[in-house]
C-alpha cells in the first residue's frame, strides 16, 4: 500500500504540539483506529530518533494498523532540535516522557498505554514507570549498568584484532575525567571490532527505505532530516556521565507492570548478559527478556519482528 493511501486510511493521523519539561515539542501520532492501544517510542541516542521519529507519518502500516503510535523526537533532535547544554540531565528527560503521559492520557482517557523504547529510551522508561502509570513496557536494548566500561567489553576487545596499545587507553580512561575523545574510541573500537554494536551475519533492517520515507516526509523539512544525526547533542558529555554511572538494577528487578526486554545476542552496549542476569535472580514474573540471534546493539530486521510482536503479546495480555 503507498503511503498516501496509508495516512488516508488512518483515523488517526495528526501533528501536536505540547509542552514538555517547559519546551514547546512536536509529537506525531497516528493509528487506524482511535481505539487501539496506544505505544508511546522513546528512541534511542540520547538524539537519535530512528526508527520511529515525526518524520514516519504512514510509514508503518504494519504497527498502526495494531497500534496508536505516538512518535516524539526527543529535545535535541530531528523535528524538536535544541541545543543540550550541561544543564540537562537525565532526570528532564524522564520528566519531558512523564509530560508526554500525561498528554496522550487525556488526549485518549479511555485507551490502554505502552512504552516502547531503544537503548537510552529504555533508561527513561525504566525510570519513568516510577513516576507515571502506563500499561507495559517493550525495550529494546535494555541499558542496565556499566555502559561499555566492564569486563565483557574488555574481554571482547581483547579476543579481537584491536591493537594492544588502544585497548590499554580504554582500560585507563576514568569516566569522571572522560572526554569526547575517549567516547568516540571506546564506542568506535566496539563498532569496528567487535559484533557488540552491528552484526553483519543479522537480517539488515530496509535502512534505505526508511532513509528515503523521512527525506520524502510531509513532516519534516530538510533541516529536520538532518538533524537526526547533527544536532543539539552532539558534544554532550554531562549525559554520558550520568549513563556511564547508572545502575537500573534494583528499578528493574522491582518493576510493578509488564516489563519485556528483547536483546540481541552478542549485545555489548546494553549488555544482554546483564539482563538475563537481572531476570533470572529477580523472581518478579512481570519481568522478560527475548533474546534475538545473529544481532547486536543496532535492531536487525528480526529484531524489529522481536519488537512486533512483543508489542503485540503485550496489548493482548
């Protein structure tokens, strides 16, 4: 079907604005029918609103055909771009998602909502779920502790081809002295030596496609576009510190609703084996974790199947 014919077919398919943490932010959100559970993403990054973003209007009939979805590009980037100085923190973040809520709560008083977040979007999820009452929660990705800097990196990098004297200067940088510098090695080295960020033997999710729906959006103009990569957080170290040195274990473990983490199995950003640990000592049947093969950091397209129909089981139940 041609996306045009998509957005027609959609009940629901409208442009907001609302105030989020004090900021004036747009927000998509389109579905089939006004009745379907509504799924709120929260992308990952932090700024890198892909693959739900504002400018995905009739792009996924296979998820609003199921689904309201409600796209936001968090401030910073895409559509909302806006400079993140030091003055952020990941507490505003969580707050803007708890703003957005509330939102879509009384936009849709009577409908069910769920989360579906990626890597840093599964920080704000985790945390916002303390805060503000949703139905469940899909992540994807799920950063637990200790973001790059532990052994199973370590181990990684020494098993790879890496040379000596780089692994040597991650293993001495200290996270409350990191500079961009040292963040672009050690996430850099991951990327290119190992399976933990991309795995090449995964299904490729249609990149170009999707590339070429946000440049063709009714949304988005080009500075938009471009802003999915260049813009506002680039250069931001004060988040980084704060994802550096969280540990979501005890909010994990303790969490009160539907909680569903799918993970790719060589994963060693938002470390799998780290969440597999979490659920099996956790005894909290609320809380899931599926695991896809051949995948790492970056969603493969049988990780967005994963996600469908984690997303699916989880608006039935």
């Amino acid at each position: 079907m041609k996306r045009n014919d998509v957005i027609k077919g959609n009940e629901i398919s409208e442009l907001y604005t609302f105030t989020l943490g004090g900021f004036p932010q747009k927000v998509l959100i389109e579905g089939k029918s006004r009745n379907l559970p509504i799924v709120i993403t929260l992308h990952g990054g932090p700024g890198t609103p892909i693959p739900f973003s504002v400018g995905c209007r009739g792009l996924f009939p296979a998820f609003t055909n199921k689904f309201i979805m409600v796209y936001w590009d968090q401030l910073g980037c895409g559509i909302n771009n806006h400079p993140i100085d030091g003055s952020f923190t990941i507490a505003a973040f969580v707050n803007m998602t708890a703003d957005l809520i509330r939102e879509v709560k009384q936009l849709f008083p009577e409908n069910r909502i769920f989360l579906f977040s990626t890597s840093w979007g599964s920080i704000l999820s985790a945390k916002v779920i303390e805060q503000e009452q949703v139905d469940g929660v899909a992540a994807c990705g799920q950063i637990v502790r200790n973001v790059f800097f532990n052994d199973i990196v370590y181990h990684e990098l020494e098993q790879s081809k890496l040379p000596k004297e780089k692994l040597a200067k991650i293993r001495s940088i200290r996270i409350e002295q990191i500079t961009n510098k040292d963040m672009m090695l050690v996430s850099g080295s991951v990327r290119k030596y190992t399976y933990g960020n991309v795995n090449p033997n995964g299904k490729k999710a249609p990149m170009g496609s999707m590339i070429w729906g946000l440049l063709t959006s009714p949304d988005y103009r080009f500075r938009d576009f471009k802003a999915i990569m260049m813009n506002g957080c680039q250069g931001n170290l004060t988040l980084w510190k704060e994802i550096l040195t969280l540990d979501l274990t005890d909010t994990l473990r303790n969490v009160k609703i539907p909680y569903l983490m799918v993970q790719g199995d060589t994963d060693i950003v938002a470390t799998t084996e780290y969440v597999q640990e979490i659920v099996e000592n956790s005894g909290n049947p609320r809380l899931q974790c599926r695991v896809v093969k051949n995948c790492g950091h970056e969603p493969t397209a049988d990780m967005m199947d994963a996600v469908f129909h984690a997303l699916d089981e989880l608006t039935k139940e």
